[in-house]
C-alpha cells in the first residue's frame, strides 16, 4: 500500500480506490499485482467505511438544547 491509510483523508480514499477500481477492470495486471491492489481496495474500503462511522458519530453528539443545537464533546476514545 501507498502511504498511511490511518492517516489518509476518508476523499483520499476514495480516489485511490477509485483508481484501483479502474486499474483492475482494465484487466491487463500479472495476478500478483491485481491481487495486491484487489488486497489494498478491501483495507481501503473497510478504513473509509469507519472514518464514516466516526463522522456519524460525530454528527450524533450533537445535542438539541433550548437554543438549538449545540456540540457535545467527543471522546476520542469512540473515534477508535
């Protein structure tokens, strides 16, 4: 894999899976390559799929006050 996927935006992700997506369809890859690139997709989709997650949680902190809404303290535990 390419860089830190930890530390890649959920929109960088996307991109690089994106051109995987079209790398493999093309068809032209020796097999190690595609299923190198097929292995780094699945690990890509799953850490999108949680930085997602933590973004909906996010957006569930948020709590209806008299006011309106305000944010809740997130605790960076949850985030994972």
């Amino acid at each position: 894999m390419s860089g830190d996927t930890k530390k890649s935006s959920f929109e960088d992700n996307m991109k690089r899976i994106e051109a995987i997506v079209t790398a493999l369809e093309k068809g032209d890859l020796p097999l190690d390559q595609a299923l190198s690139q097929f292995e780094e997709g699945v690990s890509l989709v799953k850490l999108s799929s949680e930085q997602l997650d933590a973004a909906e949680q996010k957006v569930f902190k948020l709590l209806k006050t008299d006011e309106g809404y305000q944010a809740a303290p997130v605790d960076e535990k949850e985030m994972g």
